[in-house]
C-alpha cells in the first residue's frame, strides 16, 4: 500500500483523527478505539486499507464495524466477505444485523441509516470514533438532494465533517477528497470488494442523481462536484450563525431541553421563528425536523387557539403546547393507572416520574401517618382536600390549573392517600389535617419528572 492515491487517503485519515483527538478530552486517549464503518464496498474498503496502513499512528485501536441491514438475499455472504477482508488485515470486526425491517411505506434508505447509525452509536464509548468514507462525491450528491427538495443552510450543509454520535464521535475524514482517489486506493491494493446492486438502482433519488445527473453536470461543468462541496462549506458556516443566534434567542425565553415559552415567538415572522423552533427541536430531541413539520409546529402550536390542546406526534415522541409553551415529550405521557403501597424511605418509580420523600421538622406531611400505611393512587375525579395554610377547601382539578399542571401531566400525578384521607397532590401541597406541626416531625415529598 504505497500508491499515490493511498498516500493521499492515508494523509487524509491522519490529519482529521488527529485534530478530532486534539478536541476531545486528553483522557480518553488512552482507551480511544476508531471503528471503520466497513460495508465490504470500495469507498469503505479503501478506508478500511488506509485505517489498517496507518494504524500505529492513529489515536486510539482500529476496529471495523459491518451493519447487516439484511435487506439483500446476498446480505450474509457480503458480512462473510467482510469478515475475511478484516482477518486478513488482522483488524477485530464487530457485525451487527438489523433487528426489524422496514414499515411498509416508508423509505427504505433513511430506514437503513438510522438502523446503522443506531448499532454504531450502542458501539460507541467516550472518546470512540466511526470512521466512515463518505467523499467529495457523496458531498457533492447531498448537496444537490437537498437543494432539490428546498433546503435551508442546515441541509444544503450537507455533509458534517465531524458531529457527535452516542457518546463518541462520527468522523469523515475523506470528505475533501474525490470517489476517483478512493477506487485508485482500492485498485492499487489489487483487492476485491462488494457491490451491492441498491447502490447503482436509479429508483432511489441519491443512486439517480449519481449514476445519471452527476455524469452529466461533471462533463458540462468539471468542477461540478468541488463547487457542491464550496456551497456546502458556505452554509455549513451560515448555520453555525444561525444556530448561535437561536441559542441566544433560548436563553433569553427561558427555554429547557422539554420546555420552550412562546414569548414574543409567535409575533415574529415565520422564517425567524421556525428558525429558533429547529434549533430547540435539535437540543431537545437530537433530530433535526423538516420544513413541513416546521411549518406545522408553526400552524397548529405556536398559534394555537389559547384553550386548544394540539398534540403533534413526531419520532416516537410529542409535541405539545399550554399556556403559551410548547412541551416535548421524549416518548408519549402515560397516566397513572394503578394503586401502590409506599413507604417513605423507599423511592417509588411511577409511569410519570420518581416519587421520595426526605425527613423534615414542622412542614410537609406527620410522620406518624407514614407508620399507619401509605397509598399512592391515581386520580378518579371530583378529589378534594384543604392545603394546608389556607382557608378553603379545593378539587384537585383546581389545584393543579393553579400550579398550572400541563393536562397531560395531571393523569401522571401521584396521589397520596392514609386510608381514606387524601393528605397529598404529589408535591404540590398536602392536606391542613395532615401536616406536621411545629416542631413536629415530617417528610416531605419530591415528585421528580
């Protein structure tokens, strides 16, 4: 492997695992492991000949990664090729087969990038790295999809150089250089590689933008592919601008990675404030959304009726709105359903949050009920009880509008019963007859969402 193409692709690797090293804390150094994404293909197998060169200079050990999506009858034959290629490069090899298939109707590549993704992201530790072999081409290819389907500079971005994945990184160390430099690599080691037929089917958009329009703007414009990859730096850096911009503009509303008020959002003009809804929706759930669920979010939440209660199911999570902020919820809320037995000192795990209780004198609830038995039950309807310092008795239903209680929220909310006597709405209050005196000793509840 001494061929002018691997020299480049072997420079290539080295300075890009070395700067993403240089950024990562110096402590993981020492337990760093670099997988090489390796379908058996030739871009991932010249990566692969390169990692496997230039192994005792790189940051950390070199493994191989193969996803089987098993969606060719040929799938297993090619995870054997691979595993054959890394023995004889004597580099470990970790397969991992897809366990589901696609739903029907769904895209079948964007289904099998988060799969891959997914198995490589379980793979990877702190301070671990997936090398993958995207190239200038595919960069280029992005670029145009994007742009094709009315992207903003987020997705005529294209291809990240580096992003975090799990608790690693993904890096691509190859983006600057051309597909025509990979294939040179692999032809120079005189190796075989696997060719998997979707790659080349022009029924999907990349494999028909690379097979027939590709072709044709490289022979009218030669620099085509280089040029594709200019926009992409150019709005890589406009979405950087954009991004802090939106952070600030969080910071200022007071926004949380579940939380964002509205504030003066809904007054501003779209653009500007889908602007900042991508950007929290990035934060709070790590998937970037598309402009028709953006201008969604925008239609059905931000301006929303005041007494409507949108609900927009998205990434097997939900989107909602109350009292003028939207909500996240990283998978559906699911109500309290069934009564427990509960002690005091012992944390209860319900289907809403984590219910405890710490020892307290003069407030929260008497220790002696703790003594007679507890309950936590989930609300009937038509609850009452008198909170302790005030005056009058109130629903439960009441109490949580006050303490302004998200509706979703309200079916989750333990309730705390001695016998018969409702003494505690989570820990929002508890009951005048059943709270400590002074001096007296107590507990009080923490609800932690």
């Amino acid at each position: 492997m001494n061929g002018r193409a691997t020299v480049e692709l072997v420079t290539a690797l080295e300075a890009a695992v070395a700067e993403a090293a240089a950024a990562g804390e110096p402590a993981q150094a020492a337990r760093r492991i670099l997988y090489v994404a390796y379908s058996g293909g030739a871009d991932s197998t010249a990566l692969l000949l390169a990692a496997a060169a230039s192994r005792a200079r790189l940051a950390g050990e070199c493994r191989a990664f193969h996803f089987d999506h098993r969606l060719h009858p040929d799938s297993g034959n090619w995870a054997e090729h691979c595993r054959a290629r890394c023995a004889a490069l004597d580099v470990p090899l970790r397969i991992v087969s897809a366990a589901d298939t696609p739903p029907a109707g769904s895209s079948v590549e964007a289904w099998a990038r988060d799969r891959r993704y997914a198995a490589a992201a379980a793979l990877l530790g702190p301070g671990d790295f997936l090398l993958t072999a995207h190239h200038r081409d595919d960069l280029a290819e992005t670029v145009l999809l994007a742009a094709l389907r009315g992207s903003g500079p987020h997705g005529l971005a294209g291809i990240a150089p580096r992003r975090a994945l799990g608790a690693g990184t993904l890096l691509r160390p190859l983006l600057a250089l051309p597909r025509a430099t990979l294939r040179a690599a692999v032809s120079e080691a005189g190796v075989d590689c696997v060719e998997d037929p979707a790659n080349d089917d022009p029924r999907h958009d990349r494999s028909y933008l690379r097979c027939v329009v590709m072709p044709l703007l490289d022979a009218r414009f030669p620099a085509a592919s280089a040029n594709l990859g200019r926009v992409a730096s150019l709005q890589r850096a406009a979405a950087v601008r954009l991004d802090a911009d939106a952070d600030a503009t969080l910071a200022r509303l007071g926004a949380t990675d579940t939380r964002l008020p509205l504030g003066e959002l809904g007054a501003w003009a779209q653009d500007r404030s889908t602007a900042v809804l991508r950007r929290w929706l990035v934060r709070a759930s790590g998937h970037a959304p598309d402009a028709r669920l953006l201008a969604r979010l925008w239609r059905d939440l931000v301006h929303a009726r005041e007494d409507a209660s949108p609900l927009i199911d998205w990434r097997g999570g939900e989107l909602r709105r109350y009292r003028a902020t939207l909500y996240w919820l990283s998978r559906p809320a699911q109500a309290l359903a069934q009564a427990y037995v509960w002690a005091p000192g012992a944390t209860l795990e319900l289907p809403g949050g984590l219910l405890s209780a710490r020892p307290t004198t003069g407030r929260g609830l008497r220790a002696s009920l703790a003594q007679a038995g507890l309950s936590v039950r989930p609300r009937r309807g038509g609850e009452t009880l008198l909170p302790a310092g005030r005056p009058h008795t109130v629903s439960v239903k009441q109490l949580l509008q006050q303490h302004g209680v998200p509706p979703w929220e309200r079916a989750q909310l333990p309730l705390v019963w001695a016998g018969e006597q409702l003494v505690a709405v989570a820990d929002l209050c508890v009951a005048a007859e059943a709270a400590a005196g002074p001096g007296e000793s107590g507990f009080e509840l923490v609800y932690r969402r």
